[in-house]
C-alpha cells in the first residue's frame, strides 16, 4: 500500500513539473549601436514559455557617438531560417523608456514574460532573441542577443 501510494504521489508530481532551463542572452561586441547581455531562467508551462530575466544590462558602445533612444525590449522564440532569425512566437513589449549615450550602460529590472507556444511541437532547433526595440527616425530600429539553442525537455 504504501508503494502505491509513493508511487502515485511520484507521478502526479511528475505530471505536473514544468520543463526549465537556464540561458544567457549575449550580443556581439561593438556590433551594434546598443547591446543587451542577460541572464535568466526559461520554464515550459502549459501553453507558454514564462521567460524570467534575473540580470539584464544595456550598454553602448563608445564608439557610437549619437544619443540612442529605447522603447523597449521583448522576447522572441526563433529558428535559423536562410542564415537569418525568423521568428515564430513573441512575448509583449516590455516598455523601458530610456535614452543611452557612448559608454553608457543601464541595469534593467527584473521581469517575467509570456511567449504563446500552443502548437510548438518542439524547442531543439530553436533559440530565444532578446530584442531592443530602438527609435529610429519615423520607425523603430532592433538589435538582438540570443540564448544558446533551447534544451527544454517537454512530454507532450
């Protein structure tokens, strides 16, 4: 009786734990006119990944003499499409109204986003973007930093 009993609690618990990863996001060094480096925790949950990012920093590079206007970032989830990103899901904009200089760098708070993965069969060939979302003149401007390819064991 208590097998069963341990073995019963064992599998709900099992059921019910979501699929987790860590994962690092970085930029390529002075290859754009703002950069974002973070860290945080990925977590598979129901219809959803809950992207938390526990350290993020925004930083400029000197040699990008212009004030750079921020509106904000998000989170995307993205495959590797002709060499280029193409994204499949995002999360909202995050809004983080800021203005950046040369050399300037801006700790960003903590948060948790939501990307939509209902019907995403599987996350190995795929990557999250952080993207920065920039004014540029009339429009908007982006740059990105990725994770390492995604290693979420999900049971479907």
């Amino acid at each position: 009786m208590r097998g069963w009993i341990v073995g019963m609690v064992f599998t709900v618990f099992a059921m019910g734990a979501a699929a987790q990863q860590t994962v690092s996001f970085t930029s390529p060094v002075d290859t754009f006119r703002l950069n974002s480096t973070a860290t945080g925790t990925v977590t598979k949950n129901g219809p959803f990944l809950n992207v938390r990012i526990d350290q993020y920093v925004i930083w400029q590079p000197k040699k990008y003499e212009e004030l750079t206007d921020v509106i904000g970032y998000k989170v995307e989830l993205a495959g590797i499409e002709n060499g280029r990103w193409n994204s499949l899901r995002s999360s909202a904009l995050v809004s983080l109204p800021y203005q950046s200089g040369p050399g300037l760098t801006k700790q960003v708070p903590t948060a948790t986003v939501l990307i939509p993965v209902d019907g995403i069969k599987s996350f190995d060939d795929k990557w999250l973007v952080l993207t920065l979302v920039l004014r540029h003149r009339d429009g908007e401007a982006y740059t990105h930093a990725h994770s390492a390819r995604m290693k979420l064991d999900t049971v479907h």
